[in-house]
C-alpha cells in the first residue's frame, strides 16, 4: 500500500497535477480508440508489423 502526502501550495502539489494529468491523457488516448496493446499481438502480428521493407500481406 502507497500513501502519497502533497503539502498544498507547493511544487509537488504541482507536479501531482502534471502526473495525474498526463496519466488521464493516456488512459483517454489508448481506451478511445480501440488500439490495442503489443503484448496482445500475435507473434505473426508482430513480424508483419516490424518487417522492413519486402513483402505486405
């Protein structure tokens, strides 16, 4: 279990904020658009996706 202690008015108040921010932002970003995770690619996903160049399917 982690308690976090932020003392208001200071720049750890602030950068609580920023964190929470971003991490909100990330949720939204990869929840909305139906992306998915690389560790729930295939492994023939993952060679088509990091082939260079030669064939496409």
């Amino acid at each position: 279990m982690v308690h976090k202690f932020v003392t208001k008015g200071t720049i750890e108040e602030k950068i609580d904020a920023i964190i929470q921010d971003k991490q909100k932002l990330s949720g939204d970003i990869l929840s909305s658009g139906g992306e998915q995770w690389i560790t729930e690619f295939s492994n023939e996903q993952l060679m088509e996706i990091f082939a260079l160049g030669g064939e496409s399917s």
